[in-house]
C-alpha cells in the first residue's frame, strides 16, 4: 500500500509542471475585453473615442481601447511610448 502511495505522489509530482499557473493566470482574465492587443501606432485623426479600462477585479491588467471612425474597436499595448504618451495626454484634460 505505502508503494503505491510513494508511485501516486511521484506521479503527481513529475506531472506538475511550473508553466501551469501561467494557464490559470490566463482563464483568469476571462472578463478582460482585450484578447489580442497591438504597439502598432494610430494616428489621432482615426480616433474615434478612446476607452480606458483600469486594472481590477474582472481583469488584472489595464486596458486601452480605441474606437475608430469607422467604428472599429482596437485594443493597444499600455507599455508602448505612444500610448504612454497618449494616456499623459489625457490625463491633462
């Protein structure tokens, strides 16, 4: 009995892996908008409207959308210089 307890634990050791909380960390912002972010810049002139979402319960991260005139609705990466920029700006209003 003790055996197979010693091979059931080593079983579950050797099957855990480090990179599984990086999965938890992931199905844990299931209430973020943003699935796929870009750094690639926009102008302001195809600004539409800009959304800011800050981090909290729902999702770990801050999020920064922007609508475009045609109604399109980009997520852009917070860590980038132009949208550091841009949420400075914002800031001053």
């Amino acid at each position: 009995m003790a055996v197979r307890a010693a091979l059931l634990l080593g079983v579950l050791l050797a099957s855990h892996r480090p990179g599984d909380t990086a999965i938890l960390e992931t199905n844990g912002n299931l209430s973020c908008r943003c699935l796929k972010r870009t750094r690639a810049f926009i102008p302001p002139e195809k600004y539409g409207s800009i959304e800011v979402w800050p981090v909290g319960s729902s999702c770990r991260r801050l999020e920064v959308v922007i609508k475009l005139k045609n109604l399109k609705r980009v997520c852009v990466d917070p860590d980038t210089s132009w949208v550091k920029k841009l949420l400075q700006d914002l800031s001053h209003l």
